[in-house]
C-alpha cells in the first residue's frame, strides 16, 4: 500500500526548467491529471516506472516551449500522453529492446487499479481478445500504431517496403484475428447442452 502511494506522490515539475522558462501552468495541470495515466504507459513500455517523473517532467517542459513558439495544442493531455509513450520508447530503444507488458500483468506492476477500470472492460477484454488472436507481426503493427506511430515510421522500422505495405499487412492480420475471434466465439462451450 504503500509503494502504491509513493507512486503517486513522486511527480514533481521544476518550473523554470534548467533553461529558466517557466512551465506553462495549463502544461503543469494537465501533467498532474494525467500522471497516473502517463506512469502506467512508462510501466507498459518499459516494464517499470522509475523513470515515468523524469519522462513526464522532460515532456511537460517540452509541451511548454512548444506553446510559447506554436501556439495553442488543441488537448494538452492527449498531447501529454503521446509524448510520454515516444519519449519511453526512445529511451528504451537506447537501453535495448521494448518490453510490451500483457495488459493483464499491467495492474500487478502499476500497483493501482484505474479510476475508470469498469467502464473500459469491456473495451479492454475486446482489445485483449483481439491481441491474443493477432499473430507476432500483426501485434508488432498494432502496437506501433497505439503508440500513434505513422504508416512510413512503422515500415522503417519494421522493413516492411513501403507504408502502403504494412498498413496492407496490418489490414489482412486483423481481418485474419477478427475471423478467429469470430470462429472461436461460435464453438459450443462444456457447459452448453
């Protein structure tokens, strides 16, 4: 219990950032709401969260400077939280390989459930299902594309020819998952007459 809340606590945004620009305070608000969010991302693409405060601060920082020279962002916190998920995945690439942790292992190592945890169940088993029926390069694809990766990123970096090819690989692997779930679903159960 109590490692839950130190994980919790351990968010903090120096505001000026070592340049001396003060952090936007939407950018610091928005940083706060979405920080268990933001953990849990670190947590599913790096395996831990030790460095979920030092990404989110870099991030926010980021976010900030953005503001000042672009102008507005249209959601702060999808913003936030997209930056996060490439800000980790960078970080890892450095350090070695992405580790993806099963969605069902994701509570165990964030060590607190979501605020929102029963009104996206059903949401989740789908997705859940859905990956298990994936085979390993139509999950590789689609996990690209929940980090928000592009077409032409994706194919650069897993040497498909072209965007146009992995997006067509993507398509016919999920056509394939989508037909197992649907085949499985029609087998009788044990406990059906």
């Amino acid at each position: 219990m109590e490692d839950q809340r130190a994980g919790h606590h351990r968010l903090w945004i120096s505001s000026p950032d070592g340049d001396g620009n003060e952090v936007h305070p939407m950018v610091l608000e928005a940083a706060h709401r979405t920080w268990e969010r933001a953990r849990l991302v670190v947590v599913r693409l790096m395996g831990e969260d030790s460095e979920a405060a030092e990404i989110v601060e870099v991030v926010a920082q980021a976010t900030s400077r953005s503001i000042e020279l672009n102008g507005a962002v249209r959601s702060i916190e999808s913003y936030l939280l997209k930056s996060v998920a490439r800000e980790a995945v960078r970080r890892k690439k450095r350090a070695g390989k992405v580790i993806l942790v099963e969605p069902s292992n994701l509570e165990l190592l964030a060590g607190s459930k979501s605020e929102h945890y029963e009104e996206h169940l059903d949401r989740d088993r789908f997705i859940a299902q859905l990956r298990g029926a994936m085979d390993s390069k139509t999950l590789a694809l689609f996990e690209y594309r929940r980090l928000d990766y592009s077409w032409k990123e994706i194919a650069l970096a897993l040497n498909y020819a072209s965007a146009h090819s992995a997006e067509v690989q993507f398509q016919k692997g999920l056509s394939r998952a989508l037909k197992r779930i649907k085949n499985y679903s029609r087998l009788p159960r044990e406990n059906e007459d």
